[in-house]
C-alpha cells in the first residue's frame, strides 16, 4: 500500500496494459466490516463490467484474485484513511490510502479512471512536512484534511545511523543535554570533530544524506515543503536542500513530541494562504484570455489538444463526464451526451495527456471551474511548449 505522489501516477499510467480497473470508495478509519461489505459489493460491479467487456471468466477470476484477498485482511480494514483508490490491470495492482474522502466509482475501460486523484496531487491541494529529529526522519504528505506518512527508503532513520562512522572509519560518539533555559536539546559530540563547526558539519552530512534518499521521491513535486525541528537546525538544512520549493517558515520544536494531528495543524496554518493561490492564478488567467485564441472549453477540442501535448494548464470537472469515444488513429473524438457501450470518461483522458506531456491539471467542483462546461484549458505558447 503506497502514498500517492507524481511519480506514483507517472508509473500509474505509463506501466500498464488494459483492461484497466479503476475501484474508488470513500471510507473510514477503524471502519473494519462496514468498509469491507462495500469493496466486496465493488467487486462484483467489477465482475460484470470485465464480463461485458469479453473477458472470460476464468480470466476475469485471475485478474480479481488480489483484490479478492483483500477482503480476507481484516488488518487492512481497520487500518483505513478517508478514501481507497485501488488500480488492477494485467501489469499492475496498486492501492493507495487517500487523507480525503472520493465518490465511489467502478470504471474498466483503457485507461485508468485518474481524474479525481488530481486533487490530491495538484500544488494548490498538497503540501509535504519533512520531521527530522537526531532519532528519526519521517516525512508526510499532506492536504486540508490531514498528514499520511510516506514510506521512506535510502534516507538514515537517524542522525547515530548516518554518523556511525565518520571520517576514516571512526566512530563517532555523542550525547544529548538540555540547553539552559530553552527546554530544547542539542547534541555534543565527543572525539574527533568536537566543538560547535564540527557539530553542524555532522549534521550537514546527516542532512545531505536525507536530501538525496528524497530527491527520487520529490523530483517531479512542486508542493510545498515544510521542515519540522528545532530551529537551530533550519540553516543547516537548507545548505544542504535541493528541494526548490522549501519553505523559509517551517515548524519549530521537536517533532517527535507532536502527534501527526498537531503537526498538521501547525502546517496547515503555514501553507494554507498559499495553496489556493495557484488555482485562483489559473481561473484568472484563463478567463483573461478567453476570446484571444489561447483557449478553449470545446470538449473535441481540449482532448485533442491534451493528446498532442498543446495544453499547458488544464481544468476538468469533479462533477461532470464527458462521455464519448477518441479514436488514436485519427486523433478525433466523439462526444456523446449519454453513456454508450465502448464510451470513457474524455474527461480523464484530458486530464491523462496534459499531465503527461507535463501540463498542470486542476479538478474541482464544477462551480470552481473557470467555464460553464466539463473541461476548460489554455495552449502553451510556442516557445514554451514542451516537449
């Protein structure tokens, strides 16, 4: 079970094959049975969805068998978020716990039903909290509704693992001791490299460490990141940050004295005046320009468009579909106004081609959409069309 990043949905959509099977459900923490009944009733949705497709039944069978299982692990049941987003295709099987509920949805088509994860993933929805302490390193990711830690791989657990051997194979000895009157904690280091330079030179390096094991984790991120220590620490971490969108103000204090609800709440306070703004930016910015050519609210339009990779900010409606069929070999689409056999979501396929190519996608409610349709975007300009 992962935590859901860009990287994450690149994967998503580039490493699989269809039929692609799409399960979204809200749930509940410590919901248990009342979760489970619902997956299973998903499950036999899904069943039927793969059975009209053609497939066979003892294919249909193999293909399910994983997520078959998952009623059987009452562990994972209890231990749920707000929402289940929960991707199977013949190459993969993906599931991912959302800090957020999600309309409930069972889609099989050729692609992956991703449109209402944008929200989760979007700039002006996410944000990242990065808690470093001399024993831990753990690192959240995070919107309105709460923190979901993310499983973290070559990064030191702490600052005694990433200095265990310093310099030429020496061991590196410390202790802790309370700065007066502060009530915080500092290291003092013994041996080799004793005294106050030497100190932070060990952390740089711990914090170098931490840098680089994240760097695969964030390279496609534009969220903010907040860092959670104690002050002093603050500087010497961004000597050694690569991240480009660090926040200056971050979360003073040990973190390993916070629960995951305070440091949300301290993050919260800190990020929310700017996680609207890039949303707002894009609504402003397409009605100032509509009428000029840059853009456009035409369904045909916009999937061709995404598909050529010619949009450079796209909006799609949490409330709406777009029902029709694209056909690749012509690059045209066809809009339906009512669901018929073979149909997708253009919505969503949108919403595929624009992130791909590197574009920015925003779901919202459909009062939040800048036009009165399900699906709104602006072209690059040519000089800055990517590739």
């Amino acid at each position: 079970m992962d935590t859901l990043t860009k990287l994450d949905l690149h994967r998503l959509l580039t490493k699989s094959g269809a039929p692609c099977v799409s399960l979204l459900m809200p749930t509940h923490p410590g919901g248990g049975e009342q979760d489970r009944t619902r997956w299973k009733k998903l499950l036999s949705q899904t069943q039927e969805q793969l059975l009209r497709r053609g497939l066979g039944g003892s294919e249909t069978k193999a293909l399910l068998r994983q997520a078959r299982n998952m009623l059987e692990d009452s562990i994972f049941w209890k231990n749920q978020a707000q929402g289940l987003a929960y991707f199977l295709s013949p190459q993969l099987n993906r599931v991912y716990r959302l800090p957020r509920s999600i309309a409930e949805a069972v889609i099989v088509g050729d692609h992956f039903q991703v449109k209402s994860l944008f929200p989760f993933l979007t700039d002006n929805g996410q944000f990242f909290v990065l808690a470093i302490s001399q024993k831990n390193v753990r690192l959240f990711q995070g919107n309105s509704a709460g923190l979901q830690e993310v499983e973290l791989h070559n990064v030191p657990h702490s600052l005694a693992e990433a200095m265990r051997f310093h310099d030429t194979d020496e061991p590196l000895l410390y202790h802790t001791q309370q700065a007066g009157g502060t009530g915080s904690w500092v290291a003092v280091f013994h041996g080799h490299g004793v005294g106050i330079d030497d100190a932070k030179d060990d952390f740089l390096r711990y914090f170098q460490q931490i840098n680089k094991g994240l760097h695969d984790l964030l390279q496609n991120e534009k969220a903010p990141l907040l860092l959670a220590s104690v002050a002093y620490l603050w500087p010497i971490y961004r000597e050694a940050n690569t991240y480009s969108h660090l926040l200056q103000e971050g979360i003073a204090g040990n973190p390993d004295q916070s629960s995951s609800q305070e440091l949300h709440r301290k993050a919260r306070d800190i990020v929310q005046p700017r996680i609207a703004q890039p949303q707002k930016r894009a609504a402003a910015l397409y009605r100032r320009l509509a009428g000029t050519g840059r853009t456009s609210a035409s369904p045909d339009v916009i999937v061709r468009s995404a598909y050529h990779g010619q949009l450079e900010l796209l909006f799609v409606s949490l409330d709406d579909r777009c029902w029709g069929l694209w056909d690749t070999a012509s690059a045209k689409a066809a809009i339906h106004t009512e669901l018929q056999p073979g149909d997708e979501d253009l919505c969503n396929l949108a919403a595929i081609h624009t992130f791909l190519h590197g574009g920015t996608v925003y779901a919202v409610p459909q009062e939040e959409m800048p036009a009165e349709t399900p699906a709104a975007g602006i072209f690059w300009l040519p000089e800055r069309r990517r590739k």
